[in-house]
C-alpha cells in the first residue's frame, strides 16, 4: 500500500462504531523529519494547556488511572504494536 500514497507518510486509524481505536497502520513515518522550528511551535502550543491540566489534583489521578489501564489492556484502547 506504500505505493498508494506515493510516499507521503500516512496514519490509517480504524474505529469502531463507538470511536474506539481499533487498529492503526502506519505508513513512511520513518521519512518524517519535522523542523526544529514546528516542534518548537508545537511544543509552544501545547505547554500551556498541559501544565494547567497537571495543576488539579483530580486531572492527575484520573490520568494516572487511564495510564494503569492503558498499559495493563493495551489492546483495548488501540496500544501501536
């Protein structure tokens, strides 16, 4: 299938009909070279957002909780083989 997308690196996720990932297929990630300057700009977006989630106790625990499940049934929640 790597001919189809013409080399173009490409994730095809599959849901089920509730939403939950089901299977992923990656395809030429390893030809991804993001610049330094979009991971910074990324990394500048999303900062915020994650020390804010990590200052409420509540949003620890819970991802913690999920982290522990995740790891523990990682097919159920779509773990990349």
């Amino acid at each position: 299938m790597d001919e189809k997308f013409n080399r173009i690196p490409v994730s095809v996720i599959h849901f089920d009909k509730d939403g939950t990932v089901t299977d992923v297929e990656d395809y030429n990630l390893d030809k991804v070279e993001p610049d330094l300057w979009a991971l910074k700009g990324l990394a500048a977006a999303l900062l915020p957002v994650i020390r804010e989630f990590y200052t409420r106790e509540e949003n620890v625990q819970a991802f913690e909780a999920w982290l522990k499940d995740w790891e523990s049934n990682p097919q159920e929640h779509g773990k990349r083989k």
